[in-house]
C-alpha cells in the first residue's frame, strides 16, 4: 500500500494577497514586512489589504455564528432597555448560557436613544437607579429619581456592556417572523424557539415570493418587543392568533405610579417557554403605559433574568429542550 500523500500547509489569504500584491507593484512584500504610519500629517498609511480579505472575514464570523447559535440556551427578541438589562443580568449571572438577542431594528435600543417628546435627558425612579450604578451610567439624584443626562449614554454603555460578554450574540436588521410551538412532554403548548429573516426581507413578503425563513431553537425565549407598533407587542399578537391567549389586555392610558410596578410585578413566564418583559406586557395584561420613564424597563428586564434563570434552575433541559 502507498504511503499517504504529503499534506502541504494551505497559503492564507494575507499570503495570496502579499504575493499578488508585490507582483502588481514591482515590490517585493513579506508578511509582517509591510509599514504601516499613524502619521497625521498627510502620511497616515493602513496595512495593505485585498477586498476578498474584508468579505471573507465577515462571512466566516457572521456564518459561523449563526451556525453554533442555530440552538441556544436563551433567546431574547428585542434590544430595547428591556432586553438589553435582561440579557446583561442574565449573561453575566449565568456565563454558561448562550444568549442571543434578535432585533429588528439596524440599531439596537428601542427608544431609549431619547427621553420624552425628542428630549435627551432619562429619567429613572429609584430604586432603578442601583443598575445605572451597576453598569457605571453616572446621574443627576433629585430625590425620588434621577436624571442621566442623556438616554444615549444609558443604551450605549448597556450595550458595550452586553456585547463584551462572550456568551451573548446580537443579531440587528433581524426580525422573528413567527414562533416555533410545540407540544412538550406534559402534553403542553410550549413555545420552543423563533422563526427569523433579515427585515428587509420581512417588510417585503408583500412583493416578492416565496422567501422562506431560517430558526432558533432554545428552551427559554423571552419577548421584549415593546408596545404596539410596526413590530411591537409581536408575541402576545402571536399568542392570541394561536389561540394561547384569548384577547389582548391593551394597554391602557398614561399613569406612570401604577404603570411602573405593573410591569415588573407581571414580568413572569405567560406561555410555556415564554417570558414576557417590558412594556409588551401593557398590550398582554391590559396595564397603563408609563410615558418617558425608564426604571420599570430595566428592573423589568432584570426580573425576566431571574425568571429565565428559575427555568435553568428546576427543568431538565436535553439538547436544547425542556424534557422534564
């Protein structure tokens, strides 16, 4: 019998390049022999690069994620306040996890890039204001709450601070299109997992055909799709046309003292598999709506954390499924 044949080492894309790159310029270039210059003076120079380069490095990265994410521990639709203090509570108490945030939207955050009627200024009611400290989100105190000087900078700390962690993904310009029920083994109607496509192509069903979906399987999915809107409130929606919830509450007028604690007093698991947070749970339970306060929307996302982590704590979980 032959011996095997030789294996020979595969040249990597900087090598194809640096070699295509020294024939086009006459010049001879060796990895790691190229100069770079931070100079600002009219001499600034990046290292050479090839456009394959730039697209072979985001498809393999975004692909593979989206590969090792097809099952996760924890799906979280939505990426406003609410979902985001989920997912940060959530990931950092269990670091086990994985934990994948689906948004519709390019940009992550919901509302909370603003205060009220286009303002800048948040405004958080104690005793909220523990997870402003928590993240490093520095406030104004003026007694009852506290005022950041600018809600961007609660979404942008909040979302450096999740997507540092490595057991959570983000996927933007995503939409959950629908969501995978199954029945489980106590001969339940258990929300399993979601149905996604890029939005553009969501928004679009209308006019082209037959642009299937992908999934996401996961033993825990928590909604955090806001109030009613293009896109708000998609689960409880979903639920009533499936017949799992027999109408919507709707959520009723503004009063910001009885509409804060509703929600976080009703963050809780309302279908099998479902954990519903933040103001999707007005339209859900019938609650008051809030207006330009932001406290219940973190302690609410906290309190989903908790309840997605009481799951992993009691049920059997096998391979991404609830078994027992």
């Amino acid at each position: 019998m032959a011996p095997p044949a030789a294996t020979l080492p595969q040249p990597t894309d900087e090598a194809i390049f640096l070699s295509k790159f020294s024939k086009a310029n006459g010049t001879p270039v060796n990895k790691g022999s190229y100069e770079v210059s931070e100079n600002y003076e009219g001499k600034y120079q990046f290292a050479p690069i090839e456009e394959a380069q730039v697209s072979r490095a985001m498809i393999k990265r975004y692909f593979n994620m989206m590969y090792e994410r097809a099952v996760s521990d924890v799906v979280i639709i939505g990426a406003g306040s609410a979902g985001l203090s989920c997912a940060y509570h959530l990931a950092k108490s269990r670091p086990d996890l994985k934990v994948t945030i689906i948004e519709a939207g390019v940009a992550p955050g919901g509302g909370a890039w603003l205060g009220g009627q286009l303002m800048t200024p948040m405004v958080v009611r104690k005793p909220a204001d523990r997870f402003l400290t928590e993240i490093g989100v520095p406030f104004e105190d003026e007694g009852a709450f506290v005022v950041v000087k600018h809600a961007a900078l609660f979404t942008s700390t909040i979302l450096s601070r999740v997507l540092s962690m490595p057991n959570v993904v983000l996927m933007n310009a995503t939409a959950v299109e629908d969501l995978i029920v199954r029945e489980d083994f106590a001969g339940r109607q258990r929300v399993a997992g979601v149905v996604t496509n890029w939005t553009l192509v969501a928004l679009n069903h209308d006019t082209q055909s037959c642009m299937d979906p992908n999934v996401i399987t996961a033993p825990v999915i928590i909604t955090a799709t806001g109030h009613d809107g293009p896109m708000g409130a998609f689960s409880a929606k979903r639920l009533v046309s499936m017949g799992l919830l027999k109408e919507l509450g709707n959520m009723r007028g503004l009063d910001m003292n009885r509409a804060e604690p509703a929600i976080v007093n009703g963050t809780r698991e309302v279908a099998p598999g479902l954990i519903m947070t933040g103001m999707e749970l007005s339209e859900h339970d019938g609650s008051n709506r809030m207006g330009p306060t932001f406290g219940a929307m973190m302690a609410s996302g906290v309190k989903a954390a908790h309840e997605a982590i009481r799951i992993f704590e009691t049920a059997q979980i096998v391979d991404g499924k609830v078994v027992g």
